[in-house]
C-alpha cells in the first residue's frame, strides 16, 4: 500500500493504492470469514450467517443429478434468476445474492474483493473490520493488535503471536492485485 502524485501540465494527480489481499475475498473466503463480516457490519448473527451461506451457494457449482436446493431457494423468494453458482465476476454481484439487503451491500463492498484469489487476508494492511472478522477473533485481542500492528515486522510467526487463537485466516499473501 501506499500512494504517490505527480504533475501534469496544471493538474496535479494524488494516487493511492492497497493490496487486494487487505480484502475478504467472496470467492475464496471461507463461510466463517464472510458470516463474521457481516455480523461486524451490522447484521445479526443468524442473518449473517444465512448471508455467508448464501453467498458460498451462489459461488459453489452445482451438482449434476442432484437436487439444486440453492436454485430452489431462489425460486421459492419470487427471483426471476437463479444464483450464478460460480465465481463472483464482480464485488456489484454481491447484490443479487438472496437476503442480502442494499444498505448491507453498501457497508460491505469497501471490505471484499473477487481478485485476492486467497482464502485469507493480509491483516497488516486490512482495515479493522476485516480483522474483527477472522474467526476466533475477540475484542480485546483486536485492540491489542492494532496498537501493534504497525510495529510488527513482515514475518509470519511474529503477526501469528500478535493475532493469537484468530491467526488462521491471516497470512503474509504475495500480493497480485491492488486498488488504486
């Protein structure tokens, strides 16, 4: 992450860029991941976990000659469409995906992506509600690593101890993607 700026004839460009590993990745996190994110932006526990369920259908391939019961989902809401039931093409998709609301679309495209490709996050450049997010994550051990979390040098096992029972999901990714 960072930023830089530059001049071109009377304008003056400010850029900043970060890692898309800072991101939860809606094709590749796991359920547990996206249902706590979604609880940390608001919704409660049982409708974040229906969203997170939903959105691992809506990535997930369907079986052939097996019963469609996300599809059946869809149809039973009234939808006139079926969930993808691949990738996310798009983090704008998230809002056709069933029971998530437009104003919890809105609180959640700052924090996902569809171009980590990891299931984990690099929790030195997320933001604090991506790391709130990571299971087995408790308040006090948030606010302990993010008054360190600028201190700790790039090294796996250092964050790992810093991120205690929540280091599963963070991980020190090799970055191919950045927004800007």
């Amino acid at each position: 992450h960072g930023s830089f700026h530059f001049r071109m004839d009377n304008a003056e460009a400010i850029v900043t860029y970060t890692s898309e590993a800072a991101r939860v990745d809606l094709n590749k996190a796991p359920k547990e991941l996206l249902g706590n994110l979604f609880e940390v932006l608001g919704a409660e526990q049982k409708a974040a976990s229906n969203i997170a369920d939903r959105i691992v259908g809506w990535r997930t391939e369907a079986k052939p000659n097996v019963p469609n019961d996300e599809e059946a989902l869809y149809l039973a809401s009234g939808l006139a469409y079926s969930p993808r039931q691949a990738p996310f093409a798009h983090v704008n998709e998230l809002s056709l995906v069933l029971g998530v609301s437009p104003a919890m679309v809105e609180r959640a495209l700052p924090y996902v992506t569809v171009y980590s490709k990891s299931a984990d996050v690099d929790v030195l450049l997320a933001p604090p509600e991506v790391v709130a997010a990571l299971p087995d994550m408790t308040p006090e051990a948030l606010n302990d690593f993010l008054k360190q979390r600028s201190s700790l040098p790039r090294d796996q096992k250092a964050i790992a101890a810093a991120l205690g029972p929540a280091n599963a999901s963070a991980t020190l990714p090799d970055p191919k993607a950045y927004r800007v």
